[in-house]
C-alpha cells in the first residue's frame, strides 16, 4: 500500500482514462489486503472527515484536469523526494533546491516562492470570508474537510486552494506572487464566463481583483501601515 505511485497523464491518454487509472490502481491495491482495507490515505489519517474531503473535491469549480491533479494530492501520490527515498527509488529525501526534506506540504507552501504564494492564498481566502489569514491550515491542501455556511463560499475558497495546488505543482518554484495573482484573475476570467456564474460562486472571485494584495504589509482586508 506504501508504494503506490501511479505515472503521470499522458499525452495521448484522456482525462477521463486517467482518474480511472489512478483510481484502478489505489482499489487494486486496497482489495489486494488480507483482509480488504481502506483506501491508504484514509488509513494514514483516520480522524479526518473523508466522506467531507471528497465531496469538497468533486464539488470544486474546476477542470477535470485541475481536479486530477489535486486528487492525486489528497491521495499523497506526488513523486516527493521524501516519498521515492521512503520505497528505495530515490538516493535521498531531500530537495536538491533548497536541502530541506521534500515533503508534499514542504513543495506545496514553503520551498522557493511556495511560502509567499501560500502567504497570498491565505490572504486572498481571508478576505473572502472576512477573518484573519492566520488561521487558514496548510492542510486544507491536502484534506480540504471544511464546511463553511454559504455554498458559493465554499465552492470560491476550494477554488482557490485547487488554483494554489496546479500553480505550485506545474510552475516553475521560481515564479513570483503577483505570476500566482495573473494566473488566478486568468483563471476567474474563465469562470465568470459561465452562465451560471453567480449562483456557482457569486462574486467571492473578484477580490483576486484588489490592488496591493502581494504587498507583505497587507493583511485580511486592509493595508496595515506603519507609524
């Protein structure tokens, strides 16, 4: 069960045979336990509200494609150098980068520009649902379990955390905040071009649109300025 690792989609392979792929081989592997277990990450995190996780996933306003890549996430079958060192296929576990242990979590929100971009993202889901960006977990990312009050909320916020995981897992750890902010208001265009729009996630989205929200001394709502 620990060395599950499925490759990535090819280019010739569709989205819909993908997610079949990756799901035949995690319930292969599940059934092939004496007796039949859970799915492994639900094994590795058993106090966590899974029947919530997948429903938050299937319910993200997203691509198909987007929402493969962030279902592999949630299953923690990302190639880290910390998951290929742990089943021998990897001389280390450490990022050649930055020499720090290259976990999921690590690549996701601290190595290169990962911190200020998930610095951002908690900036941009606080001021959406109005509270401070501290208490925005990291594992959102990886068990989105959530429930907030309004639907469209919930859809806005899970879009943005699916926004944060293709960005991080496809872009170059080089890239800045403010390449984040254009790919997210590229990505909101696209959005609010569907009809149903407003009762999906109502105008939750344009707060991606508010100026300064890359600068390091804005917080939540509002710029904090000094004496």
């Amino acid at each position: 069960m620990d060395i599950a690792y499925v490759p990535g989609q090819r280019r010739t392979e569709t989205t819909q045979a993908y997610k079949s792929r990756i799901y035949t081989t995690l319930t292969a592997l599940s059934i092939a336990m004496s007796p039949p277990q859970g799915m492994r990450v639900e094994k590795l995190w058993p106090r966590a509200d899974w029947q919530a996780i997948w429903k938050n996933l299937t319910e993200t306003p997203t691509s198909e494609t987007d929402m493969a890549v962030w279902y592999k996430v949630i299953n923690d079958i990302i190639p880290t150098n910390e998951r290929l060192h742990r089943i021998s296929m990897a001389p280390t576990d450490i990022c050649k980068e930055c020499n720090n242990k290259d976990t999921l979590l690590y690549r996701l929100t601290e190595c290169g520009e990962s911190k200020a971009t998930w610095d951002l993202t908690q900036k941009i889901i606080a001021r959406m649902l109005r509270t401070s960006p501290s208490n925005k977990p990291r594992e959102w990312l990886m068990r989105p379990q959530f429930c907030l009050w309004s639907p469209q909320s919930q859809k806005a916020v899970l879009w943005v955390l699916s926004r944060h995981v293709v960005y991080r897992l496809s872009q170059q750890r080089s890239l800045s905040p403010q390449d984040f902010l254009d790919f997210l208001r590229r990505s909101k265009w696209k959005i609010h071009q569907l009809p149903g729009r407003r009762k999906l996630v109502a105008n939750f989205l344009t707060v991606v649109d508010v100026p300064h929200l890359t600068s390091p001394r804005y917080e939540g709502g509002e710029m904090h300025v000094g004496t």
